[in-house]
C-alpha cells in the first residue's frame, strides 16, 4: 500500500476554502482502500481535516511538551489532538534558519510521543552539480540519527531534492531509486538503527503525469505531495493512481 502525504505548506488562506478541499479529498478516497493517505494542513486546519475523517499529521512542531515558548506547538498537543506524525527538516524550514541540531531534537521529541516523524532530506542544485548528493543525504540522516539506540516504531522518511520542490522540475525516478536505496541501506546498515517500520518517498513536483513512474519503482513507498495537492481535480487523480499500485 502507497502512502500519499498532502503538504498543504501555508494554504488556503480560508477555513471554508481548506473545508472544500478536505470535504473534496474526502470524496475522492472513498473506494480507495488501497492507498494510505495522510493530510498536513496548517496547525489552524488540523481539526477540521479530522472532521472530514482524513489522517492528519503536521507541518512542524517544538522539542518540548509544555512551557514558557510563546508561539509554539508540542508534540504532546499534537498526539492529543489525534495527529500521526509530524513533517520535519523540510528544505523551506531548513532556509528559514533550521539548524540540523534543531530538527534532531525534534525528531528525537515526536518519536519519544509515539508520533511518526516525516523527515525530509535532500540536496540542493549546487551540490547535486558537484555530486555531492549522496554525502549531504547522509550527513542529514547521520547529524540527526547517530547514536539513537532505541526502538523506533515508524519512520517515514522523504527524499526530495531541493531543486525539484515546487519547480516542476522533477527527480528522474531511476535516480531517485538510487537514492532511496542509499537512504534505506545507511539507516538500517552503517547508523544500525532499529526500526519496525521504514517507509521512503519521493517528493518534489509530484503530479498526476509523473506519480506512476515513481510509484513503479519498487523502492518507493509513497509521495509527498506539495503544489499538487492543491488542485483538487489533479490530487483526486493523483490518489486514483496511488490506489492501483
Ligand atoms: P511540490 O512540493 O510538490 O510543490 O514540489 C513538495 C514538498 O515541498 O513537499
């Protein structure tokens, strides 16, 4: 079963705009059993996505639980409210100033609540140009993971590479392969990490033209979904698709 995971980022600007869109993501799964899909709207919409009867995770979230950090979202509230997991180190919070340390310890805190951590990681252009891609991949995953001994029940993980988010300039899927592969055999083999569940996708200018051929390969459990997932008539498609692999 393919996971589908609708980055929503800083849109609808309305409730009754994010209301139409999680009542038509509502309609379009119906049938769709074969396909596990998650939605991760702004804090503000967390709810209400959960009234349409969708999986919510989050766009982000604090390392913390409780306390004096005006302006922030604890994993505890997050578990509370019924959300699965969280979406973190994505490449728009890594350029707001997110520093590997910081999204570490907030990996570390969503997985000590049971959440599922959705962590993303890639390279930028500059450095994919160098054929620096599979050392910065690494060393995302390794100044995030090294030494973490316990048990880890779930781990999603999506490789997308910074140029292709947004761009419509997606990954090759032969390459992203390479990558997930690489991604998979670091955690499980040099980090030996202990993970029940390890789940890779792909994300980067995901639509309905290009999704089959990522979800083809067989590494590749699922997409993140940004700009896509927007449109409601191209993600309907999109999730069709997902649910015939
Ligand atoms: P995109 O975004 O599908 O618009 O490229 C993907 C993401 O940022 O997760």
């Amino acid at each position: 079963m393919k996971i589908i995971i609708a980055n929503l980022k800083m849109n609808p600007c309305s409730e009754k705009e994010a209301e139409e869109l999680f009542r038509a993501y509502q309609k379009d799964k119906e049938g769709l059993a074969n396909l596990d899909l998650f939605v991760a709207p702004p804090f503000l919409y967390l709810q209400k996505a959960k009234d349409f009867g969708l999986q919510v995770v989050a766009q982000n979230c604090f390392y913390e639980n409780q306390g004096a950090y005006t302006g922030e979202i604890s994993p505890l509230m997050l578990k509370d409210l019924g959300v699965k997991g969280v979406i973190l180190g994505h490449s728009e919070r890594r350029a707001l100033g997110e520093t590997e340390e910081l999204i570490a310890r907030k990996v570390r805190a969503v997985l000590k609540e049971g959440l599922i951590p959705i962590l993303c990681v890639g390279e930028k252009k500059e450095e994919r140009e160098k054929g620096l891609e599979e050392e910065v991949v690494k060393s995302q995953l390794k100044k995030i993971f090294e030494n973490y001994q316990e048990e880890i029940r779930k781990l999603i993980i999506a490789y997308e590479p910074v140029w292709a988010i947004g761009t419509g300039q997606f990954c090759d899927p032969q390459e992203a392969k390479r990558m997930q592969s690489l991604i998979k055999e670091f955690l499980l083999v040099e980090l030996q990490l202990k993970i029940s569940e390890l789940k890779i996708l792909y994300g980067g200018s995901v639509d309905s033209l290009n999704i089959s051929l990522f979800l083809g390969e067989e590494n590749i459990d699922g997409a993140l979904v940004g700009g896509a997932s927007l449109k409601k008539e191209e993600f309907g498609k999109i999730l069709k698709i997902a649910n015939s692999f």
